[in-house]
C-alpha cells in the first residue's frame, strides 16, 4: 500500500485521517504473463496502479490485435473508459510479463469521490493528466514519421523495448514488424 | 476397490487441498510469480494448469449424475477401467515422492496458450473443490462402474466415473508437490 500512497500523494496530501479511509479501499491483484487483465465486452471492474510488470492495451480489428499503449510501474492500468462509462470493454489489458497491480473498485472510488473532496481533487487531475497525455500521442500519430515515432519511444521508455515482444512494438508504432526490425538494425 | 473407502479417501485429500489453496492465494506476489527456470510454470499458472483440466472432469460428472446417477443403485464396489486406472497409476509420485513419469502437457491444458493466470486461478481452484466434494458426496449414492465421461487425454478414451474422480484429484496430488518444490525455493 506503500504504493497506493506514493502515487496519489503525486498529485494530492491528503490528511492521516483521510488515507486511513483511502487506503483499505485497495486491493492487490497478480497476473501472470500472458493473462487478459480486462477481457473486450466486459465491464471494467477496477481502476489499477502497477506495482510491476508491463501490460498492453490492445484492440481487436480487422483480425489482428491493434496495440495502443503500454502499462508499466507507477503508471494507471485498466480499461478507463469502459471503468467511467460502465458499458463493455473495447480494448483489451493483458499482462505482457508477470505483473501486480494494485486496484480499487468502481463503487469504492465513487465513495471516495463524494466523501472526500481531496479525492475528486485527485480524480480531477489524473483525467487532466490521462486528456493530455491522449493529445500528444494524437498528436505523434499524426505528425511524426515512423522513424521519429521510434525515436520518441526509445527516449521516453528505453526500457519497454527489453519487456516487450517486438511485434507489440511494431503494432504500436503502427507499421509492420519487418519495418520495425529494418528500423532497430539501422541504429544498432 | 471398496466405493466407500475410495470416496472418502478422495474427499480428504480435497478438503487438504483447499486448505491449502486458501493458504498459498495469501502468500506474496514475488512468490506466487516466481519461476523455478526462464521459460517454466510459475505457481499460478500451475493452479491454472489444474482448473483446465479437473474443470473438464467436473463438468462432465455433472452431467453424466445428473442424467444418469439416479438409475443406478449404490454399488459398494468399484473397478477401475484399464485406462483409467493406468493413466491415474502414472500420475502418482513414486515412494521417494518423484515424479515417475514425465508428461507433456496439451495446448489446451497449458494456460499460457489459453488465457493465462492470475491470482483469480486460486479463487477458481477452490472453486472447483467444492464442486469436485459435492461430486464425491452424490457418488456415494449410485454406480461408478455404470457411467463414463470422457477423459482430457483425447476423445477417444473414455473414463468410468470413478476414474473420472480419481484421475483429477491425483493429477492435483501431483501439481501440489511441483507447487510445494517451487514455493520451497522463494521463502
């Protein structure tokens, strides 16, 4: 729970008082790699952090599984639509390695919204965090070549690429694994 | 083999297997994860590997008592079928408690080509125990030598129900030790 305190204390103090009533509201949850953490067309149940391990976030189109993010330690996990909207899943979480996740039930997180006004505080500004990181990669998408795609990866999470198969990369980058592994020798 | 002796013997080591169970989904993550070797089991998945299999079983006693148990009147003997009784014979630890033979697990029983694991594979295991006593209990009351159920080695071979009852509760015997040897190595 350590964690839990860690992250929201990111963003918001709350008093000895409040997190005695944030904290029990968490609960831990382990995934071995390769396990769906949110299935498509169910509703997402929790709302997670990562304590290890990477998860993909994935969706089903065309025959073929479209990877739209990654999940790693310290950052959210889940299906936060699906979790706002309490309608199915669209995308899909899977744990790409063994991971553990710390998450808090739907119910549990509205309760905590309405008791505590740090709270919503809290919910607040992760959804201001969550709109713009969704905007800069919208952004990236549209603007950057693949090459320059690749790039921004390599700066912003190095470590991705030793976690992650390489096909989910690719998929991510949105170009084929064979450009992909063109792409890597290049720099190596 | 007397019907009665094997039931109970059967339905205690479920029961210690639960117990067991319910233990180990408290124990922590690191441990739970842990992998003796890169590309082998860890202790989820194992749990995962059980419930594929037994899950198989259970659904098919189920089916076959709830069509077929009430013809039968209790019989207080029962005589495992030549297969059934070979397979689940394979399956038991030696007396220095190794495994004698080695197996190759089926895509369907191998979790990493299903949906995976997660500590839910515990909350399931249990699960499956209590359907498996409940079974246990209803067999008391017909005849084990009557009825088949197909086995999770192939849709050719058939086990009798009482073999259906003993193969899975020796392969979960089985994966216990391989939990036990793996948590052993993480304290």
């Amino acid at each position: 729970m350590e964690l839990v305190r860690h992250t929201i204390g990111r963003y918001v103090q709350p008093t000895e008082a409040e997190w005695a009533r944030i904290l029990p509201c968490w609960r831990e949850f382990v995934f071995s790699r390769g396990a769906v953490v949110s299935a498509v067309g169910r509703i997402e149940q929790n709302f997670y952090i990562v304590k290890s391990g990477v998860q993909r976030l994935s969706f089903p189109f065309d025959g073929k599984d479209i990877c739209v993010g990654f999940a790693y330690n310290g950052s959210w996990s889940g299906e936060y639509a699906s979790f706002v909207t309490r309608t199915p899943a669209r995308f899909e979480v899977a744990a790409v390695t063994d991971s553990e996740l710390l998450g808090i039930g739907y119910s549990d997180l509205q309760q905590l919204y309405s008791e505590l006004g740090i709270m919503e505080r809290f919910g607040r500004l992760i959804l201001e965090e969550l709109l713009a990181g969704r905007a800069a990669r919208e952004v990236e998408q549209l603007s950057l070549s693949a090459e320059e795609r690749y790039e921004r990866l390599l700066k912003r999470s190095p470590q991705l690429l030793q976690l992650v198969p390489q096909k989910d990369i690719a998929s991510y980058l949105r170009m084929t694994p064979e450009t992909f592994s063109r792409l890597r020798r290049k720099r190596w | 083999m007397n019907t009665a002796l094997m039931l109970d013997a059967l339905a205690d080591k479920v029961h210690r297997q639960r117990a067991r169970a319910m233990e180990i989904a408290n124990l922590p993550a690191e441990q739970l994860l842990h992998r003796p070797a890169p590309g082998a089991w860890n202790t989820l998945e194992v749990m995962e590997h059980i419930n594929l299999s037994s899950s198989m079983y259970v659904r098919g006693l189920e089916a076959v008592f709830r069509r077929d148990a009430a013809k039968y009147r209790p019989n207080t003997a029962f005589k495992p079928g030549y297969l059934g009784n070979w397979f689940t014979q394979g399956l038991q630890p030696g007396a220095d408690g190794g495994i004698r033979w080695k197996m190759r697990t089926l895509k369907h029983f191998d979790p990493a080509r299903q949906h995976g694991a997660s500590l839910e594979s515990i909350g399931k295991f249990i699960e499956l125990c209590n359907r498996l006593l409940a079974l246990l209990e209803q067999a008391h009351h017909t005849d084990l030598n009557k009825m088949r159920v197909a086995s999770s080695l192939g849709p050719i071979i058939r086990f009798k129900a009482g073999d259906a009852l003993r193969f899975p509760v020796a392969h979960q015997e089985r994966h216990f030790l391989q939990i036990e040897r793996m948590l052993s190595l993480v304290k």
